[in-house]
C-alpha cells in the first residue's frame, strides 16, 4: 500500500516501525557519529551552526579557524562592525545577513548573559539567526542536552524518502522523529541520517544499488525496481 493511502492511524504505526526496522542499520554504518562542524566550545558553534545556514559544513569549517582567531569570544565579536565580519564570512552565502546575526548573537551574549551562550532552548532561539534547529545543534552537541532534533535538508530529505515522516516541514518531521526514537539518541538520529544522506542518499542521485538500506526503503525498492526493468 503506498503511504499516501494510509490514514493517520495506520501511518503512525507504519512509521514507527519502519523506523525500528531503519534505525539499528543505521546505527551498524555509523556508531560513533559526530556533529560535522568543528567546534571547541558552545561559543564556537553556535557561530558555525548560524553560519551553516544555505552552506554546507566543510565550507564553514574553512572559514572559522581565522573567524575564531579574530573574534575568540562573544564580547570580541560584540566589538565589531558588520562590515568586518563580513570579510570572515562571505564564502558561506548570504554574508550580509549572517554578518548582522553575528554580531547581533555576540551583543545579545554579552549584555543579557554575561557572555555566556545560554543552555536553555527558550533562550538560544531568541538569539539572533538561531531558530531550532540551531538550538537543537548547540544543545545535544555542546552541552549534551536532547531537547529535540534538528532536522536539516539532509534530515528532511531521508525522512521522506525512507518513509520516517509523511510530512515535508522540519517542525513536523522532527515531531515524528522524537516520537518514533527515545529521548536519548535524538542527537544520533540527526547525525546519522546527515552522514548517510551525505555518503550514500545524496540530493540528486541516490546510490540506491550500494546501500545497505534498499530492501527497506520504499525510494530505494522503486529506483531498483525500475533500474532493472530498463537494464
């Protein structure tokens, strides 16, 4: 039966347990994932997570070893000027705007938590260009915290095509994910969808006929499928 078909009911247990049947294949390819953004400290990444915004992580990754030499706390980055984050950080797109984030982020560290980034979601997404995912990425991964699971373009699209959520919006894809896993591991779930979405389920061509997940993914069971009628 395709998924489209299935009523609500039937759908959430259909995902949770296509889930449990995804989840320790998962947890088999990658058992020690780690966030792919380098970070010292909850300061470090919280920058690098608003700057990986509509980029990608090894292009952030090139850019914050001189960003944190330049501005190592809040309150150096508090001192600045947009336009001189901006020569920091334009590689990673929409420059401009992250610039202001920044810098917005260092002022709002220093005058309201003594430069201190704070480890409560209520006030991470009160920060400039932090919205939850970013609060989620700070909080699982700086401080150990599973508030929730941040769900990105990687996320949201191995959610769909392995059948995890029927819905296409993070905020309710995440919803799926942190009711079909255990509180525990929401952080892992985000990491290992990410590396199987970057090694394997990339965006515009699947390697479906390399993948240890095929027979239990309805994308990768009809891309074979077909393969093998057109062959």
């Amino acid at each position: 039966m395709e998924i489209s078909a299935l009523n609500a009911e039937e759908y959430t247990d259909y995902t949770q347990s296509q889930f449990d049947k995804i989840y320790p294949e998962l947890v088999e390819l990658y058992p020690e994932p780690r966030c792919g953004l380098d970070f010292e400290n909850p300061y470090q990444l919280l920058i690098a997570t608003i700057l990986s915004a509509q980029s990608t992580d090894v292009q952030v990754n090139k850019i914050t070893p001189a960003l944190f030499k330049r501005f190592p706390t809040p309150e150096a980055l508090a001192a600045s000027t947009v336009e001189e984050i901006e020569q920091y950080v334009k590689s990673t797109g929409f420059y401009h705007n992250k610039a202001k984030s920044l810098l917005g982020t260092g002022r709002m560290l220093v005058e309201k938590y003594s430069g201190v980034v704070p480890a409560k979601m209520e006030e991470l997404i009160k920060l400039p260009g932090a919205a939850r995912k970013t609060a989620n990425v700070v909080l699982g991964n700086a401080f150990g915290i599973n508030a929730g699971i941040p769900v990105d373009t990687h996320v949201t699209r191995l959610s769909q095509r392995l059948a995890l959520s029927k819905y296409t919006t993070p905020e309710k894809i995440e919803v799926d994910l942190m009711r079909e896993s255990r509180q525990e591991e929401w952080a892992l779930v985000s990491h290992r969808l990410i590396w199987h979405g970057r090694k394997v389920c990339i965006a515009r061509k699947p390697l479906c006929h390399q993948c240890p997940l095929s027979q239990d993914c309805p994308t990768g069971r009809s891309i074979l499928m077909l393969a093998n009628k057109t062959s």
